[in-house]
C-alpha cells in the first residue's frame, strides 16, 4: 500500500484474499459436518484491509499486487476503487485465481481460517519492479507475510534504499523468520493470533 496525504504517503504491498465467512453456531472437530444458514461474502486481506483503513482516513493510498481473472478478482478490484485506494498497481493475472480465505465464526466469536493464496503467491520480482516507480513519493510501504517472504524482503530493501519507511504487520508470521529482515523494517506492528 502507497499512502500520499499531508504529510503522510504509503504503499502496501499487497495480499488480497475474497472472504467466504459462514457464522456458526458451534465448531467442532474435523470430521464433524455442520449446517447453518448465514453466508458473508466480502473482500479483504491484510494488505486490502489495511488500504481501505488508510484511504479511510483521508491519505492517499496505491496497493500493488496481484488477483485472478475471475469474479472475486474483480469484486476486490471494485470494492477497493470503491474507498478510493488506487489499484493501477494490480496485476489481473491470466493463469491463477484470486486469493480466498474461508473464515468460520463461531457463536462465541472464535474462527478457523483455511486460505487458498492464489494470486498472492504468484507476486514476484516484476511486482517489486513495479513497486519501485509508486515508491518515488511514498513515506511509508506496508507489508503483511501473505505473500512470499522473498518478495517482501525485496519489496523492503527497495524502499529503505529509497527512504521510504518500511512498516511490517509479520502475519502470518512464518516458522522461520530471517534476521536480516529486522534491518530493513522501521516499524513492527504486532499481531498476536497471527
């Protein structure tokens, strides 16, 4: 994500994944087959989330990555133009489908989460190419670990040799986290469940 506002200005990097949440009355083990009647259908992601927040809050921001041809790309696309975060930065690839995250909620608010990256995983070294001519009047790039962590690592050397502040939101955070990343982040922000 790019943001650009007085004085503000940041990018993220993004993941996008469409939301299939059904809202249970109670989660079980794994062989147990549960019915329920409420469906919620809506994008998001960490890095789609985050974009919407910022252009909330009146800063202009750029998202770049990637979403599958098909409708939930296209739902994501909408629904981030919608809150006016620029998406000239997205890539509709051809040959793999847009990130899905299947969330189960149940009564107690408790969720279990199976997510099929898609698109995500197909962010590569052209996507950090692109990412450099939006950084050119950044303050800030966001990152989130729903992509490949190579390419975020590439995504925050580009920006620290450019000035732009790297910001990290390490969810999910991988079993092994390299310690050379810890130099090229300027903020850390934490989530504990992720």
């Amino acid at each position: 994500m790019w943001f650009k506002a007085s004085p503000f200005k940041g990018i993220i990097k993004k993941n996008f994944h469409l939301f299939v949440n059904p809202l249970l009355s109670r989660r079980g083990n794994y062989s147990l087959f549960i019915i329920h009647y409420s469906l919620l259908n809506a994008g998001g992601g960490k890095g789609a989330n985050q974009a919407v927040a910022a252009a909330r809050l009146g800063i202009s921001t750029k998202i770049v990555g990637r979403v599958g041809n098909d409708s939930f790309g296209q739902q994501l696309l909408t629904s981030l133009q919608t809150a006016n975060v620029d998406t000239t930065g997205v890539v509709v690839d051809e040959n793999i489908h847009t990130g899905v995250a299947v969330i189960a909620v149940d009564a107690r608010g408790e969720n279990s989460i199976i997510v099929v990256p898609g698109a995500n995983h197909s962010i590569n070294n052209t996507d950090v190419e692109r990412l450099i001519n939006l950084l050119s009047d950044a303050t800030a790039l966001l990152l989130q670990l729903e992509i490949p962590l190579e390419f975020a690592m590439s995504a925050a050397k580009v920006a620290q040799k450019m000035g732009v502040k790297v910001i990290l939101v390490p969810a999910p955070m991988p079993v092994s986290f390299p310690d050379d990343f810890y130099g090229l982040i300027d903020i850390i922000i934490s989530c504990p469940d992720n």
